[in-house]
C-alpha cells in the first residue's frame, strides 16, 4: 500500500497533499478577506437547511479534501453571519487581522496544552508575557496576576469562586448544601451589568435570586447610594454580602461605573470588588482614555477581553486578581498522572496555569495574542482606537443632524445608541418602530447593528471594533437607517380626518374625535 493510500485510511495526508492543501486554504482565507466587503452581511437561509445541506448521518467512507471544501463553500458558508465584515457594527464589532491568522495556523499546528509549565514551557512563558503586556497596556499595577480564560464570562465565575472562598472557608471540600455556617451570600451590580454574574451565581450554586441589580443614574452608571442601602438592608436581613462588580463600559451603553467611590465602599465593608472592564479596559491604552480604569487598581480582580477591543480575535479574556493564592486554594488540584508533570506550590517562575481554573486542557490561545501585540506595537493600537472613537463622533454627528433621531447618552467610546421617534406615536409604536428599522437594516445585509433597552426604551446601538470599519461604511450604515426609518413610519396607519359639522348637524360638539384606520 502507498503512503498515501496508508495514511488516507488513518485519515490524514501525505506531507505532499498537506502543502498542496494548505496552500489552497490560505487562497480561499485570503479571497474571504479581501473580498469581505462586498458580500451580504446576514445570511438568508432558513432554521434547518445547513443541517440539512450536510447530512443526517456520520459517513462511513473518508471524503476527499475536494468534496469537503465544496461543502464548505456551498453549505457551510451560505449560512455564516460575517462578523469581521467591516459594517458589521453589533455587539462589540471584532476583527480578524493578519497576524492574528497566522498565529492561529501555528497554535493550531503546534497543538500544545498549556496546562503546565513542563508540558508546555513556551506556551506557558508566552502566555505570562502576554498577560504582562496587556496589563501594562491599561495601566494595571504589577501587584495584579493574570491567567487567560476564553471569556469574561469565564472570568467573573472564577473571580467570585476566589471571593466565595474567602467569605465561606470550606466550601471547596465541603460544599454549601446542608449547612447552616453558610449565610445566604449576595453580589451586587448594576442594573446595567452583563448577564454572566446571574449564570456565575447558578453554576456557584449562590443561586440567580442573590443577584442583585442596583440601579442606575441618568448616565447610566452605578448609583453608589442605592448600593449602600442594598448591602446595609442584607446586612439587617443576616444575608452575606459576597462581592460588587462594577462596569467600565457596559454592554449597551459603554458607560463607566465610579468605582472609586465604589471601592471606598467596598473597603468599608470588606467586600470583594471585581471590575468588569471587558471592553472599556481598552480605552485605558489611550493616555486621554487611562481616566475610564480610575480606582481600579484597588480592586480585587478586573477582567479584560483583547477579543473585544484589542484586535485579537476570539477567544481571548484575560482575568488579574490581587489574590491569585485565593484562586488556587479553589482549584488547584493535581492528580497521580500529572505529578510528574506539575510544579507545585514551590514551582517558582515554573506557573502551572491549570491551578487557577476549571480547565485543564488549555489552548495555545496567548500565541496569536503575542503576534497581534507585536505586529501591531502600543502605537498602532492606540491609532486604531483612536479612530474608532472618531467614528463614533461622526456617527452620534449624524443623528443628531437628523430630524426625528436622538443619542440616548453622548458616547465617550466607540458604542453609540440613538433611537427614532415617530412624529406623534406612543411609546410602543416607537419601540416597534426601532426594533423594525434594526431587522430592516439587518436584512438589508449592508450593514448590522443589534438594539438594547435604555431607561425602558427600546433603542438601536452600534459598536465600532474591526479594524477595516472607515466612514464610507458609517455613511452606508446611516443611509440605510433613516431609508428604513421613512418606509415604515410610512407604513403606519393614518388617523382619519376629523368630520366638520355642517348646518343640520345635531349634537353639542361641532367637531368628532380622529380615529385611527
């Protein structure tokens, strides 16, 4: 039997047809991002079909890179949402890049696990020089240790499991059910916050109820009074307070909670402060931006996500804590098969990364990291958010300039939200109105943009994040909100004219009520 045919039937490839491969793949990488721009942004398939395109059953029979790359193109790809197109402008809008491609080729091709030092040196020494970088970049002190997880998600779970076992000694070995030395514990964020503290309070077992969202100013920040009465009524009612988490730059807004005053709390109460600054972290690399991360020094965990705002593609969260011993107490646990392997508490620069978290296995995910901050430098950085910010300036320009939009909150970042009124219609049909004008543009597949609610309204946002975003892609995106805006306001009902009475009318009233068709 050939080599081919011997490795084909072990289902890989000779190192020839692997070449041949690689450089195809590379050609159909680099057409999709030159050619990103011109395709529609949402996809028009139906629930089901890619299923469908792919097949019910897993084939007995290898398939040939040929018929695989044909399903890709025409079923695979079909049905993709193109999140690094440059107006795809919801959520926090990410980007590909260059360097960050060819560092995943190779953390794919290298396929390490960088759950120890031994096993992994250079993934483990990258990932501390990365995660020192980053920390650097925003102005963190160096009293902060971090660990690389894949979300911020990930991180706020692994920050308040630090908290918890500070508050509550032995949950680890012993649990919470079934003892009554355990208060009910309580964390506390704003109305504001992102949804990951209640889904970290389930998987904690802390339960969703012991959320507790505080509400917010006219700015939509954090109301610090509101948060002491909140802590000071559990207090009298024996529950625990556990941790705060504050926001620098929340999910709809990008607004920045006070945490210096927040932390004044907190230092009062001896409660952990855990920072969610995901997204608004970034800002903090611009010098006229390090004001967004004031008082963050002082807290006891911040999480930063470079995914979101710092031009490396998903998934990459960094989490520091002032406490990383906490951390470990939690999860460092080395079995049998991986002394060998482990350094242990005496490891010295030595970190085995699987002691602070739930993972074992780890992605190489600090090499494309690596790659990005290098190619990119602390310059180049800073001029590409810095160019974002300015297209949030223009975009917040133009709704102000048109009749009917109006900014909900002045942006201080690169998030924009606005919303349209319809001349004369109540607070629903508006809703309505700017949830349609967002499926409208949406469907367009020119541009993309999600909604969120603000002070009980429904309201249109817009995050610039992607590096190939220019003002062309601004001026289409607006174009096509106010053309959306004028057909479906026109689509409305109309109120019928008013009758006018006439000589042989009867009745006390001259003129009937309007009544809409």
């Amino acid at each position: 039997m050939s080599e081919s045919r011997a490795l084909a039937s072990l289902g890989d490839m000779p190192a020839a047809e692997l070449r041949a491969e690689l450089h195809r793949m590379a050609e159909l990488v680099a057409d999709y991002r030159e050619s990103i721009a011109a395709r529609a942004i949402s996809p028009t398939v139906a629930p089901g079909d890619v299923t469908a395109g792919l097949g019910s059953s897993m084939p007995d029979e290898p398939a040939p890179m040929a018929a695989i790359r044909a399903d890709l193109d025409a079923v695979v790809m079909p049905g993709i949402v193109h999140w690094g197109h440059p107006a795809f402008l919801g959520y926090f809008g990410s980007t590909s890049n260059g360097p960050a491609l060819l560092g995943e080729i190779a953390a794919a091709a290298l396929n390490v696990s960088a759950m120890t030092w031994r096993t992994s040196p250079a993934a483990t020494e990258l990932e501390t020089v990365v995660l020192r970088w980053i920390r650097e970049l925003v102005g963190l002190p160096t009293s902060f240790t971090g660990i690389v997880y894949d979300t911020a998600s990930i991180g706020v779970l692994h920050a308040l499991a630090a908290a918890r076992e500070q508050v509550a000694p032995g949950v680890r070995g012993r649990g919470i059910a079934g003892r009554d030395d355990v208060p009910v514990l309580r964390v506390y964020a704003s109305e504001q916050a992102h949804s990951s503290l209640e889904k970290a309070m389930i998987v904690l077992g802390l339960g969703e109820e012991n959320a507790v969202r505080v509400r917010t100013d006219d700015r939509f920040r954090l109301d610090v009074e509101s948060l002491r009465e909140a802590i000071a009524d559990d207090r009298r009612r024996g529950y625990r307070p556990l941790a705060v988490i504050a926001t620098v730059g929340t999910t709809s807004s990008a607004s920045v909670d006070p945490v210096p005053a927040i932390m004044d709390l907190c230092e009062r109460e001896r409660i952990w402060l855990h920072v969610d600054a995901a997204y608004g972290g970034a800002m903090a690399v611009l010098p006229e931006g390090r004001v967004v991360m004031d008082g963050v020094e002082r807290a006891d965990s911040v999480v930063i996500n470079p995914h979101k705002w710092l031009f490396v593609p998903l998934d990459f969260s960094a989490l520091y804590t002032r406490h990383p011993e906490s951390l470990r107490a939690v999860f460092a646990l080395t079995p049998e098969y991986l002394r060998g392997d482990a350094a242990g508490e005496d490891g010295g620069a030595a970190i085995d990364y699987m002691d602070y978290g739930i993972q074992l296995g780890r992605r190489f995910r600090a090499l494309k990291a690596w790659m990005v901050l290098r190619a990119f430098g602390r310059s180049g950085i800073e001029s590409r958010l810095r160019e974002h910010v300015r297209l949030a300036g223009v975009l917040a320009a133009m709704v102000e300039g048109e009749p009917g939009f109006a900014l909900v909150v002045r942006p201080s970042m690169s998030v924009v939200c606005f919303h349209y009124r319809g001349a004369g219609a109540d607070d629903a049909t508006n809703d309505w109105l700017n949830e349609a004008i967002v499926e409208a543009v949406n469907r367009s597949g020119v541009a993309y943009l999600t909604h969120t609610r603000l002070r009980g309204r429904l309201v249109m946002r817009v995050g610039f994040g992607n590096v190939l975003t220019t003002e062309e892609h601004v001026r289409t995106l607006w174009a096509t909100v106010v053309e959306s805006s004028n057909l479906l306001v026109q689509s409305l009902p109309r109120p019928r004219p008013c009758p006018i009475a006439g000589p042989n009318d009867s009745g006390s009233s001259a003129m009937g009520k309007a009544r809409a068709t």
